[in-house]
C-alpha cells in the first residue's frame, strides 16, 4: 500500500503508507495502529533542523501537527527561509506572516519569539511534545522548563546531559518507558548513522575496538570566512578547507549500546558542502571473516530490523546522491574492507534531512504513550 504525498522539494513522491499515530511499536519499524489521534507539536528553534523537521513531516504524512514554533528571528525571515530553502527547494505552498504567526498553505502556525523558554504557553496551546532545537538548552535540567510549562514530553535534537533516556531509532527505541522518561535525546545525527553499523558488526562478528572518522558537511557553527572561534580549526573558512574537528558521536555509542561504552572513538572532518556526510568505521572483531560476509550481513540487515533506517546499496554513489535520503545509514557496499579481523565499512547519511525524519519517527513512538 502506498499514498502520495509532496516530497520535501515540491515533486510527488511514492511512499510507503504506516498507520496514523498513535502507534504501538511490536518491533522496528513494525507498527499496530492503536488510534488515529494528531501529536500535537511545539518547536523551540526553528533554524536548519527545526525547519527541516517542518518538511520532514508534511512529506511523511505523519499524523503530527506542528501548532507552535519559537524563534528570536522575526517572522517575516522565518517564513521566507521555510518556502525558500538551498538544498530542499521551494514550498510548492503560499507561506507568510502576521505578527504572531506563520500561515502555510492556509494553515496557522503561532509563532513566538521568546528567549526564556519559561514564558512559552505549551499547555494553553494543548502541545503533546516540544522538539528542542536551539542548541543551547541541551541539558536536561534546562529543557525541562518545556514539561514544566505543560509539554507531556520534550525531545531535544542533539546529544544532551542529564537526559531521561537517548535514543537511536532502529536500534534502542525498545528501551523507551514512557512512566519513567520525560527528556529524551535523539542523539545526533552521526550517532543516528554509526549506531545501525556498529550494531550490526558486533551482533554478527563481536567488536572489540574501533576508530570511526565522520567526513561531514560543514555547518552554521562555522565560518564562512576566517575568523574568531573558541576552536581554532574551526575559524577558518568553512568552504575553503577540510576542517578537522571533534564528534562525541563514538563516546555516545556507549549510551545506545551499552556494551560498546569505551570501546570506540574518532573524530570528524568538516569539509566544503552544505549537507550529505558519511561515516567511516574500522574495528577489530571477534573472528576473521570476509568482504562478502560483512556486506551480507548488512544487507540482510537493512532488509529485516533495520528496514526503513538502514538502506544497502552497491551503486558506487557519491554525497549528492544521498541528499534527502531520509535513512539514518546508507551502507556502501563496495567500500567494505577487511584484512584478516579488521573490517571498515563506510555509511552515507544526510545530516539533516534523514535526521530529521528520525524525529519524526521518535514523535510517533513517544505520542503512542501519551
């Protein structure tokens, strides 16, 4: 079964259809439709990921509405950036403003701009979940002034301190207890690409260490021209270099997959495109094995558990092709390597977009509980 929807640059798109929400989960991503009842959505942060998110769910059909968002940026700009987007194109939409909201499509959206999230009125507006993605109150402690303010559950967008629970969807979404966790991190997006190939690895083979590099886009937290930054690799120019910086992606594997804590690092290499990034992982298992084993297992993988957040593909492809892939991971076959118990294996993944679909999908696990 299928149903057309618009894509997230305006052309129509063939779409696997999955029940409304709210849904019980009976396995990733096995669903049983369980009611028909809309997720009601605030957003704290209505910049690259907050936009995108926008996008994301009007392409999914995803019974999510987005009922509020909170930006310092006035709302002429933001209704601009939403309809007129570099990478995703145009809304096939009419999009303006007023001075309290957002209209697409005919549709409201109330918009404030706040900067003490203590004064956002979650619960007048009857917000079910508030997606945190400003960036600065990614610890816990903070976010929590969104379920204070009568939010039923926050996600914050990045990797997060003091949270209830972070989660990688496809890979510890089992974890989640709705009694017990209120702020929940999705992580990062590197970490929504290396979690799928890591556990696939140490399910099938036993990972006893490993190094990952992510070659990844570069983003608004650097420069376009040289210049001051409390990281000096990053006050170069963003578009000029390869610019080396750190990732906590490998660090917080350990947060998702238990048994990998301490067993894996890296670091991330910023280079000169807006979005596309990939993830490169070697690590020493528990056996010899092959090329061909290690790519039937993902294989295998991306067309059982992991269907719908890990896609294999043996097309020698390059970053622009993986550009509104909404998958956490695409597996790249033909980069596999191995040498005895040494295995490296590379996946794709578009920082933004297919990110952005995994809050999505997270809206949906927690709004089954709600």
């Amino acid at each position: 079964m299928v149903y057309t929807n618009l894509g997230p640059i305006g052309f129509v798109v063939e779409v696997s259809a999955r029940p409304k929400s709210p849904v019980r989960w009976t396995g990733a991503p096995t669903y049983e439709e369980i009611g028909t009842v809309t997720i009601r959505v605030g957003v704290n942060g209505f910049g690259r990921i907050g936009r995108n998110f926008w996008r994301a769910v009007a392409a999914s059909g995803k019974d999510i509405e987005i009922v509020a968002v909170n930006d310092l940026t006035d709302n002429a700009t933001l209704a601009h950036l939403l309809k007129y987007d570099s990478i995703l194109g145009r809304l096939p939409y009419e999009v303006k403003s007023t001075a309290d909201e957002i209209v697409v499509d005919g549709k409201s959206i109330k918009a404030f701009a706040e900067r003490d999230p203590a004064k956002l009125p979650w619960g007048d507006l009857g917000v079910d979940v508030v997606v945190e993605s400003t960036g600065f109150f990614t610890d816990a402690n903070k976010a929590r002034v969104h379920a204070e303010n009568g939010a039923k559950k926050v996600i914050i967008s990045a990797p997060a301190k003091n949270e209830d629970v972070t989660i990688v969807m496809g890979v510890n979404h089992d974890k989640y207890d709705p009694a017990n966790h209120t702020i929940i991190s999705n992580a990062s997006c590197t970490t929504n690409c290396l979690a799928p190939l890591a556990k696939v690895l140490n399910d099938t083979f036993g990972i006893e260490k490993g190094l990952m590099t992510t070659v990844h886009a570069y983003t608004q937290d650097q420069n376009l021209q040289d210049g001051p930054h409390s990281d000096l690799r990053r006050a170069r120019a963003a578009a000029l270099n390869i610019v080396p910086t750190s990732t906590g992606a490998a660090k917080a594997i350990g947060l998702v997959l238990p048994e990998l804590k301490g067993k894996l690092d890296g670091f991330a290499l910023r280079v000169p495109i807006p979005t596309g990034s990939a993830t490169d992982l070697t690590v020493e298992v528990g056996r010899e094995t092959t090329v061909e084993e290690v790519n039937a297992a993902f294989k295998a993988a991306a067309a059982g558990p992991f269907k719908g957040y890990l896609t294999y593909t043996e097309d020698p492809i390059v970053s622009s092709d993986i550009v509104t892939d909404p998958s956490s991971c695409i597996f790249d076959a033909g980069l596999t390597k191995v040498i005895g118990n040494q295995v490296k294996v590379v996946g794709w993944y578009d920082n933004e977009w297919g990110y952005s679909n995994r809050l999505g999908d997270l809206i949906e696990l927690v709004g089954a509980d709600l």
